[in-house]
C-alpha cells in the first residue's frame, strides 16, 4: 500500500510500488493536469512538484515519493479561483493545445517560490526541461513573468492582491 | 613281563627251586615242561637261551619303560591338545551361536498387539506430527495408491525395494505387529517376523528417535484405516537377496543410541538437531552415499542426487547467494516457497507438502538449527549476500523499472534506437568505485552540453533519496556486471552528493 500527500490530501493507493508517478495521479486519482508526452524525461509534460523541487513525474516510481508531498496544477487553484501563475498563463494566453502547460505551470511555480523575481535567462534555463510543440513559448515567458510580478508585488504589499481588483 | 618276576624266575632255575614263582605266563609254562622233558644238556643249552630270552626281555622292558613314559608323555600331550581343540570348538561354536542369533534374529511376538499401547487422541496427534517429520508417507504410498498402503518401488543400491503397507491391515500390513515389533524395525530394521529390511528404509536414522516418538508414531499408524494391499515381492541385486548380509551393513552403518545434547546451544537448537537426525533424516538425502547406499561419514550435508535431483548442501558449501534466514526457512519448509529463494520441487516438493502437516514449533526448531549449520562445514566457502542485500536489490530494480529502463532496458526503443551502448558494457557500471554513476544518477547530462540526442540524461539529484540512489546503483551492479558488489553505497552516494554540492 502507497501512501501518498497529493494536493495536502493523504491518499493511500493499492499499486505497485514501480509505478510511474504520472500513472498514479492519473489513473487512480483523476488529476489529469500532467500529461504523458514522452515517458523518458524528455519533455516535461509530466511535470509536478515533489517535495519542494519540479520532476518529471513518468520517472518518478509512487514508492520513492515516501513522505514528500505532491503538488499538481489542480492544487494551485480552480477555474473559478485561479492560483497567480494560472492567472498568468490566462492573461498572457499562453495556451494553444495545452498539452504542454500544465508541467508549464508547475515548473514555473516552482521556480517562483526559489526565483522570486527571475530574469529572461533564468527564465529560460529553469524552464527548459519542458517543451512546446505549438510554440508558444514567447507567450509562456511572458506569462512567467508577469507571474513572478503579480506574485512579488503580492509579496511586497502583504495581503493587497495587485492582480485583481483591490481589496 | 614285569622285571622282578623274572629276576625270581631266574633264581628258582638257578637253584632248582621252581616253587612259590607264579607260573601265569605261558613262556615259563612251555620252558619248564622243556625242562622236565629234556636232560641236564639240555638244560644248560636252554639255559643260555633262557639268558638270552631274558636279557631280551629286559631290554624289552626298558623299551616298554620307555614307551609308557613316552605314552605318558603323549598321553598328556593329546590330553593338551584335546584341550585346545574343544577350547577351540566352543570358541567357534561360541562365535557361531552369536552369528546365527545376529544373522537369525527372533521372530517377534504373535500376542495381540494394539492393547500394548493406549490409542488415545493426544498419544496419535503427537504420532501424526512424527510422522509428518518423518515424512512417511512420501515413500509408503504408491501414485494413484492409499496413503501409507505401500508399493512405491525405489531404485536403491540393493535393487529395487518396494515400500512396506504400514497401515493396521492384519494380512497386509503392520495389523498384527506389537509396538515392540515396531520399535524393533525402526531402531534395528528388522521385521516382526525376523528378516531384515533393506536400509533404503532409513532405520539407520530412525535408530536415534526417543520411545515416545515411536510409541506416538505407532498409535498415529494404528489408528489409521486398514488398507488391504500387498507389498510387491522386491527386486534385489546379487548378493542382497541374501538379507542376512545386510546384518553385515549394520554393523559397519547403523550407528545406534540417542542424539546427544548440546549445553551450549539454545533448547529450540537442540529439538531442531533431535528433528532433523532422527525422524527428519535429511543427512539421508542431503548427504553423498556409498557404493552401499551409506551416508558418508566425514561429508554429512555435503549435498546429494535423489530421483535425478541434486538435494543441495545444508552447510556452509551451500550455493544459495543469500543465506538463508529462520523466517525463510520456517515458510520454505511449511509452505514449500521461500520468497528469497524459490519453490521446492522435485522430491524435496514431497517432503515440504508433508512438513506442511508438522506442529509450528517443530519446524521452527529445524529452521533453527539449519541456520546453524548453514555456518558449518569448511571449504568451497562462498561468501553470501544477506536478506538486506536483497531487499536493496529488489527495492532497486523496482526503482530501476520505473526512472531508467524506459531509456537503459535492453529491450527499451530508446536502447535500440537511440545507439545507446547496454550499460553492461559501461565503465562506469564496471568500475571498482561507484563514484561515476553516482554522478551521473545525480546530475544526468544536460540537453545543452551535448550535440546528440542519445547524450542526454535527466538528473535524479532532486528525484530520488541517497538511499533511493544507492538501490538503483545496487540494482544495476548485480543486473549488468559479474562484478563483486560495491559496498557500503549509502556512505558513498552522500560523499559524492556532498562534494557535487559544496553548499
């Protein structure tokens, strides 16, 4: 039995310990923000975040998660309460077949939370392991962006949202 | 003629006086009618011969002297000899008496047996955990036969035996038979009517069991269903169909009296040492044989070939890469699988099927002392992994199936079409340290620095534990390479992450 913390929820799933992460989050818990792309690390579209740290959840067995919790893009808000990255991806329109943009999301709230106001090459280094078959990547960085300013100013003026209408 | 009645016959003639000389022999007799007959010439001419005649007889006396000393002589010289000779006869009669009463032993008693020993429920579960030990009914029961009905033909130094009906049958099987009888087959393998068994039946074993055990094993066995069966007459080679040379096998094999005590060792040991030499009998199979289907004595549990089967060494010349564990025993034993080692089979599926029915405890006390032996015994020595190593193993080639084969499996596409090298051909993998592929699980190969695809590898640093990391780096040293294991790994993953990562 596999105990896994998806989202802050403990979820206990009955499966081989060598399943690949990704399968886990999608097939016994319905969170079907990551995507298969590739299988072999290669792309991204699996990305989630483990721990404190993104990774490529299709080389990811649920056995070596132990007690590291998991975070996935329905973790960061809802359609009806976008987190701030998902606020940016929307804002920039960033998205054209979004297979890509989930691991996208999640690569960049992880870089936010260690880079909190990254510059354009840092941007471009943390973010790429993932790929974008559509390209739309002028869109993406500029969604990330405008992330790290929302969530910094969100930061540096306490519980004033500047990305929405003030409180 | 005694001397001194010629000396006086010889005065009387001289002197004329023929009186008071006895006159018995005949000689003197026919002399003195000569005598009396013939004139005084005659006389002194018969005198000389008389002389002559008496010299004669004297010398003849001497002889006779001679001769009955010599007879005394001889008479006590046959008078040694007949003594020796019967000394000699009654030490042969002696050795004789002993031969037949060892080559012909008794047959038993025809009483009725089953009121000797009380046939009460606790007395036969005892019995059916002995017998569940000693695995009877693996050998007394025939393919498609009755339990313990007998007939299984085993091939066997002295020809092909067949296994005795030892079901309560009265005109097939041991229905008649006292608990004496049976005491005295299962410590002497000799039947209730006299004759010996062949030792294929494991007496030589079953010799070191207590009375109790044998008196619980005949109450289980007596309290089965009679099954009338008759044994197949066996098919001995020459010279066994003789059985009374295998008196012989005895006295060089069967080896009698208790399995001794150790004080050193736990009480559990000791039962386990009891189980396994007496009812047990696994030296029988486990243990190489002579031309005469003997164990040999300096190589007990050295390994033996049953049906074919190789029964495997239970001491320290044991081929098992690890070693095996009490708890893996006692599930090997009482389940016939060991999830560390594999599944009985062969005969040895026979014997584990049965120690299936044995009391718990029992085979925890055999799984007890096999743990000890496992560590006894020199030479050939093979240095074991333990349950950890292959715990490590195990959780590795998990992890190892789910991060690397989809790129590092033989049969992965990635592999066969990516112009990636097997990693048994890494040096890394190879390597006496496993410094290198701790780097590179680490810090894979960035898409950037290199110029083709096959290059790349995604980094593991933030993925997997150092733990995680060491059970993959396990995993794939015993996979990929013959290479000796590389040890203390946890140590060395924390080394090389650290000095990868100063900060």
């Amino acid at each position: 039995m596999i105990t896994l913390t998806v989202n802050g929820v403990h979820r206990t799933l009955d499966i081989d310990p060598s399943t690949p992460l990704l399968y886990a989050l999608r097939n016994q818990l319905q969170l079907n923000g990551a995507k298969f792309g590739c299988g072999l690390g290669q792309c991204g579209a699996c990305t989630v975040i483990v721990g404190t740290a993104p990774e490529f959840s299709c080389l990811l067995p649920v056995g070596a998660v132990g007690v590291r919790p998991v975070r996935t893009v329905e973790g960061l808000g809802t359609e009806a309460r976008p987190g701030p990255v998902q606020r940016a991806f929307i804002a920039q329109q960033a998205a054209q077949c979004g297979y890509c943009i989930a691991g996208m999301i999640m690569r960049a709230q992880a870089m936010l939370e260690v880079i909190p106001a990254p510059s354009d090459e840092q941007i471009r280094e943390q973010m790429a392991p993932n790929l974008c078959r559509c390209g739309t990547h002028m869109r993406i960085i500029a969604a990330v962006r405008q992330a790290a300013r929302d969530m910094s100013g969100q930061q540096t003026l306490g519980t004033v949202s500047v990305s929405g209408a003030r409180a | 003629m005694r001397a001194d009645i010629h000396m006086k016959m010889t005065h009387s003639v001289l002197t004329g006086n023929l009186h008071g000389v006895s006159t018995t022999c005949r000689d003197w007799c026919v002399w003195t009618d000569a005598l009396c007959n013939n004139g005084s010439r005659q006389i002194a001419l018969d005198l000389k011969l008389f002389r002559a005649e008496l010299q004669r007889m004297v010398a003849n006396n001497a002889s006779v002297q001679h001769q009955e000393h010599d007879i005394e002589v001889t008479r006590r010289n046959e008078f040694m000899k007949t003594k020796v000779t019967l000394l000699f006869f009654l030490v042969v009669a002696a050795s004789l008496i002993c031969t037949v009463r060892f080559w012909l032993p008794r047959a038993g008693s025809t009483s009725a047996p089953v009121q000797s020993v009380p046939l009460n429920p606790e007395l036969i579960a005892c019995g059916a955990g002995v017998a569940a030990v000693g695995d009877c009914v693996s050998c007394h029961t025939t393919a498609g036969g009755q339990a313990f009905a007998g007939g299984l033909p085993i091939k066997s130094a002295f020809g092909t035996i067949f296994s005795a009906n030892i079901t309560p049958d009265v005109g097939t099987g041991i229905g008649l038979w006292s608990l004496k009888n049976f005491t005295r087959a299962m410590r002497e393998g000799v039947s209730r009517d006299g004759h010996r068994l062949y030792p294929t039946f494991p007496y030589s074993n079953y010799t070191h069991m207590t009375d109790t055990d044998i008196a619980a094993l005949y109450a289980f066995l007596m309290s089965r269903t009679p099954v009338r069966a008759a044994t197949p007459l066996d098919q001995p080679v020459w010279p066994f169909q003789y059985r009374r040379l295998l008196g012989f096998w005895n006295l060089l094999f069967l080896h009698r009296g208790p399995v001794g005590k150790d004080p050193t060792q736990s009480i559990e040991w000791n039962r386990g040492h009891y189980l396994i030499e007496a009812a047990g009998h696994c030296e029988g199979c486990h243990t190489p044989l002579n031309f005469l289907d003997a164990e040999k004595a300096s190589e007990a549990f050295n390994g033996g070939i049953v049906d074919g089967w190789e029964a495997p060494a239970l001491n320290a010349r044991s081929r098992a890469p690890v070693r095996w564990s009490k708890e893996q025993l006692t599930a090997y034993l009482s389940t016939s699988f060991a999830s560390e080692h594999g599944a009985s089979a062969g005969s040895m599926l026979l014997v584990t099927q049965t120690l299936a029915y044995a009391r718990r405890e029992d085979v925890e006390a055999m799984s007890t002392y096999l743990v000890w032996l496992e560590t006894q015994g020199g030479g050939n020595h093979v240095s074991h992994g333990d349950s950890s190593t292959l715990a490590r193993i195990r959780r590795g080639e998990s992890l190892f199936s789910a991060s690397c084969a989809s790129c590092h499996d033989p049969e992965s596409p990635m592999n066969q079409l990516g112009g990636r090298p097997l990693l048994t051909l890494s040096t890394a993998v190879n390597a006496d340290s496993p410094r290198n592929i701790i780097n590179l699980i680490l810090a894979g190969i960035s898409q950037a620095a290199v110029a083709s695809p096959p290059h790349y590898m995604p980094p593991f640093a933030s993925t997997l534990t150092d733990s995680q990391i060491a059970d993959v780096v396990a995993y794939v040293r015993t996979r990929f390479t013959q290479k000796p294991a590389w040890p203390k790994l946890d140590d060395a993953v924390a080394k090389v992450r650290k000095e990868s990562n100063p900060t």
